[in-house]
C-alpha cells in the first residue's frame, strides 16, 4: 500500500491523540497484515465509503485501552465494559474521519463505529491488503490497521496540508 | 440557562457536559441521537444546543433542519468528526450558529460556546 495512503491515519491519531488525551504516538515500522487473525483485547472499526472502500480498525491492548479511556473520561473503565467500547469507538470515528477529511478526493462517509471486545474473531475486519501500524504511547501500546480497497486516482487530497497542519 | 447536548456517544456527552458546568451552566440535558433531541427539546425547550452530526436514527443535519422549524433563534452549535469545507457550509445553510471540529480541547469548545452565546444575544 502506497504511504500517502495510509499516512493521513498516522497524521490524524497523532493530532486527535494529543489534542483530545495529550498522549504522543510514536508509529513503529509498518507491516504488511497478514492473513492470520490479530487479536486485540478491543478493536474499534470505522468503514469508509465514496469513490474509494476502505475501513480503519483501532487495536488496543489491555491496559493501553483502560489508560486512554481514563484520559478520555477521568474515571478507571474495565476495558470489557460498554463505557469503554464507547470510548474508544468514539476515538476511531475522529481519527477515521480526520484522515478521511485528508484523504477527501477518495471517501465521502465513515461509518458509525462497530468495538469488538476480548479479541473475538471478526471474520469482516480489515482484510489483506491493508497495512498494520504499530503505535507506541506512554499508555501503552495500539495498532492501527487499514484497508483501502478499489482507490483510482490517489485519494490523497491537496488540502492535507492545510487540514491538520504539522502533526509530526 | 437550559442546555441540550445530543451525540450517539456517552463518552463525548460526557465530557461536553462537563465543558459546561465548568462554565457554570447546570441545567443540562442529554439526548442520543436526532429523534430523541427533537422528542426532547419539544418539551425542554433549550436555550443552547450542541449536537453532534453522524447518528443514528436522525442526523445532526436533520435534526437541525426540524429544529428550526419551530426554533428559529435558539442558539446551536455542530460538534462534529466532519471538518472539509463543504460539510461545514451545509451545516450553517441549515441553520447552525457555530461549528466545533472534533478533537476539541475543553478551551476550544468553551470558547466556541461564549462566542455563539453573546453574538445570538447582539443580534
């Protein structure tokens, strides 16, 4: 997958990320996802539609999503529970929707979030190609994977620039 | 002063709630998605309202659109994921005051808040 494909992402869970928990990403090498299911203790999946498919899923380990969410909501949630599914699905559709705003020529719409808990198999995640990207934060660690399917001409839109401004 | 606050997610009717009474506004008023702030805002009849666009059953749009129908002068702000330019313009066409993009700090959207509050008082 090209990098301007899925470095929108990138530069969007940085901003949201330090805007909304003031919480640095740093994104390890990204790889390839392989067919192999990846489990995560809870996942957050945004879809994207328009000229372009594609979707988005957030991974997080255990302790990296009970951290966040007590970022996001000043109170400890068990990483199991609905408050923390909110949470954290909540995270992904602004990541999702911020690097679709840079990716605007491509996708149209995100979906509402779709959270899986306990690293259940979710045979319609983000399928092979997408691309992992690890991410370290001082909350522990997460992944985003991405999956954009059918693209023509590359989404990426001239305005990235000035959209999110210097994220890095 | 009666404020509604409509967005699917719990976590960010949380955390807007808790902008407000920062603030010092008490009275305040969930609501989860378009249907459910129009049932409510029949009854409540809010001073402010801060609605998020992408929900279910009715959008933010939607909901503002009805909203205005019979709320011509209440103050609303989109607090919203949607940020491109387009969106932006549709939402004030429709009747919005003011427009948050997602991810705001608490600053931003306090600011935001007092900004919508005393132009809708001047005009």
């Amino acid at each position: 997958m090209e990098p301007d494909l899925f470095t929108p992402f990138i530069q969007s869970a940085r901003h949201v990320f330090a805007t909304m928990l003031q919480v640095e990403v740093d994104v390890l090498e990204p790889r390839p996802k392989s067919g192999r299911h990846e489990p995560h203790a809870v996942s957050a999946m945004i879809e994207l539609k328009g000229g372009c498919e594609g979707s988005m899923v957030l991974g997080f380990e255990q302790d990296a999503a009970e951290r966040l969410v007590a970022l996001m909501t000043g109170t400890h949630t068990p990483s199991h529970s609905a408050e923390c599914a909110d949470a954290l699905g909540e995270l992904a559709s602004i990541v999702a929707c911020g690097a679709k705003a840079l990716l605007s020529e491509g996708f149209t719409s995100a979906s509402l979030p779709r959270v899986v808990l306990d690293a259940e198999p979710m045979a319609d995640r983000t399928m092979p190609p997408a691309v992992v990207l690890p991410c370290v934060t001082d909350c522990g660690r997460f992944v985003i994977e991405v999956s954009i399917l059918g693209h023509g001409p590359s989404p990426v839109s001239a305005r990235r620039a000035e959209t999110l401004g210097d994220c890095r | 002063m009666k404020i509604l606050v409509v967005d699917d997610s719990k976590t960010m009717r949380a955390i807007q709630k808790s902008v407000l009474t920062q603030l010092g506004y008490s009275d305040i008023e969930e609501a989860s998605d378009g249907q459910d702030a129009l049932r409510k805002a029949g009854s409540y009849d809010p001073d402010l309202v801060l609605v998020d666009s992408n929900m279910p059953n009715l959008d933010g749009l939607g909901f503002v659109k009805a909203f205005r129908r019979t709320n011509p002068a209440t103050p609303v702000i989109m607090v919203s994921t949607e940020g491109e330019r387009a969106r932006v313009v549709e939402a004030i066409k429709a009747g919005v005051n003011n427009y948050v993009v997602k991810p705001f700090t608490p600053d931003l959207l306090s600011q935001r808040i007092q900004e919508t509050l005393a132009s809708c008082e001047a005009a």
